[in-house]
C-alpha cells in the first residue's frame, strides 16, 4: 500500500482550497497532489496524470461555476470508475445525500466539518470505500423510511438471492473475487457473474453502491465499518 493517500482537491473559493491543503498538510500519511478550482479543468488535469501520481480520493465543492459537483462527479464516474469521491457542501440535506449514494459518492462532508472529521472521513473512504457520520447514518435511514425514496435510490426488480446477500456481505467487507470464490466454494468467474448481477438489480454503479445498499438494508453491518 502506498504510504501515503493521494488528495485532489477541487473548489472554486480559493480560501477553501488553500484551508483544506493546510489542515491536511501535517498529516504523514495524506498527501495532496492536486488541485483545482473548476471542473473542466480538473478534468483535463486527470488525463495528463501519470497512473502513479493519479489521486486515491477527489474531495469534490458541490456548488461550482461553470460545472458544478455532481456533473463533475457523473463524469469522473464514468471515465474514472475506481476515484473514490467525497462531496463537500454547505448545504447538508437528506435529498443531497440521496442523490449522492446514487451517485456512487463515498462520503459527504459539511465544509464545517472539523479536523477530526475530515482526516477520518479521508482515513476510511481510503480503506472501505466509504464512510458515514452518525448523523449521515440517521439522515439515510430516515431517508430510507419512505418506499417511495427507497424505490427511487435503488430501483429493484428482483430480489437479492440468499447467495447474492452472501457474495455481498464478503464485497463489503473487502475481499477479492478469488478469496469470495474460496469462503464460498464456487469460481472467482461465478463470484464475478453475482457481483454484477447484484449492481444489475440494485441499479447501482460500483462497489460503494453495493456497500450502501447492503447498509440501509441490514445485510452488512454499520458498526463494521
């Protein structure tokens, strides 16, 4: 594992952005790499990046000009699947957070976050993909309460099998297709085949949205993350 996590950091206020370089610049194992104030050029400043110097995790201003967060995020979730993404925002509302798991976002954090918050937030996105306050936690199954909401956020067709539940809880909790395929007897091939079909019927895009779903449906357990 690279010792330390590669930080981009994109934000229009420039405060902001030289703020958040210096809360994090004493931090051993976090490194920030690059940053930028709009989307587009962020964007092209990704496709000139060598693979060893590109970011682990994109810490994403919601409100920006001329592109903001989220069409940023939908293109950075199209051509860079694996960037782990956490969205910040002044605006922290349980709408905005369900836009964000459908978006795959691994965290969202209010710009008034404190130190703590945010070293651990970049701390645990780094190794679970993903990572939710107390206060996320309440806002997403209240969110959740509503079958209507729960349609909208992950709109199931079909039901996860007992054996999609299983190869979930072992996604979740970060083991490979080859160690899945051994826990569970089968091929990494048919462990690859559950996998998709899992994002298939959950209607989610990577890994985090499995994470999330197997969350605010009692599959994986909170407390493990």
């Amino acid at each position: 594992m690279n010792s330390k996590i590669k930080i981009a950091l994109i934000d229009d206020e420039q405060l902001i952005l030289e703020g958040i370089k210096l809360l994090l610049s004493n931090e051993q194992n976090i490194s920030v790499t690059l940053t930028s104030d709009n989307g587009p050029d962020f964007i092209n400043s990704l496709e000139s990046l060598a693979e060893n110097s590109f970011p682990d995790i994109a810490l994403v201003d919601v409100q920006m000009q001329p592109m903001n967060g989220f069409e940023l995020v939908g293109i950075l979730k199209e051509k860079y699947p694996d960037l782990k993404i956490i969205i910040l925002s002044s605006h922290y509302k349980s709408s905005i957070l369900g836009y964000m798991v459908k978006l795959g976002v691994s965290a969202f954090l209010p710009k008034n976050s404190n130190k703590k918050t945010f070293i651990e937030a970049i701390t645990m996105v780094h190794k679970n993909g993903v990572y939710f306050t107390a206060e996320d936690h309440q806002m997403l199954f209240s969110y959740m309460n509503s079958s209507s909401k729960k349609k909208s956020l992950f709109e199931m067709e079909d039901e996860l099998s007992e054996r999609e539940k299983d190869v979930v809880k072992l996604i979740c909790q970060e083991f490979t297709n080859n160690e899945i395929a051994e826990k569970l007897f089968i091929s990494p091939r048919t462990v690859e085949s559950h996998r998709q079909r899992v994002l298939e019927k959950i209607g989610a895009k990577n890994t985090v949205g499995i994470v999330i779903y197997a969350i605010i449906n009692h599959i994986y357990s909170i407390e493990k993350i």
